[in-house]
C-alpha cells in the first residue's frame, strides 16, 4: 500500500527528455504489480524470471501500459542486470508519474 510520506520519499527527477525514476523489481512473482515504495524506490512485482532480459522487457511493458506511453518511450538507463534499476519515461511529467502511484494504494 502506498501513502502521502511514502510518496513524499519517491525521488524523480524531470527533465527536458522525461523523468527519471527508480525501481525495485521483484522477479518470478504470481502477478505484475506495483506492491510499493521502498526508500526512494516504486517497488514493482513481475511475473517473468530474470533469464535472458525477460524481466526487464516486462518492466518496459508493465510501465509503458500502466503510463499510457508507448514501450519506446520506456528506457532502463542503469541496472539492467540488477534488481535495482534507474528508468526513464520520455514524454511524461513528474506529476504523471505521482498521480499514476498515488492510485495504486
């Protein structure tokens, strides 16, 4: 569940190309999900195992879908082979980004 302090906590950053946040993915879980905030991280739950890139294409398609973006728009831009990932969202604000977890409590 995600409240106001957990939210007040979430580091993104806007800039001319998107915001940047970052993530904590959860892999080989029974549904993808965003299950909350850890420090300054949305922590996600995905289905797919961390084999081959899976987990991270998921991620991209799990957070294109839940921001209404395209998946090009979605970029890991650090963390790749980590379950601690830095991602970036091109054409969208901090505000959509803090309205999108502030609903999914």
């Amino acid at each position: 569940m995600i409240n106001e302090t957990a939210l007040s906590g979430l580091k993104i950053t806007e800039r001319a190309d998107g915001v940047i946040f970052s993530v904590h993915v959860q892999p080989r879980s029974s549904k993808n999900e965003i299950s909350g905030i850890q420090g300054e991280e949305i922590r996600l739950r995905l289905t797919s195992p961390p084999v081959e890139g899976e987990a991270n294409r998921l991620c991209i398609e799990f957070l294109a879908k839940l921001l209404k973006v395209p998946k090009s728009a979605v970029t890991i831009v650090n963390g790749d082979k980590s379950r601690h990932k830095t991602v970036r969202i091109a054409g969208a604000t901090a505000q959509d980004v803090l309205a999108l977890f502030a609903t999914c409590r």
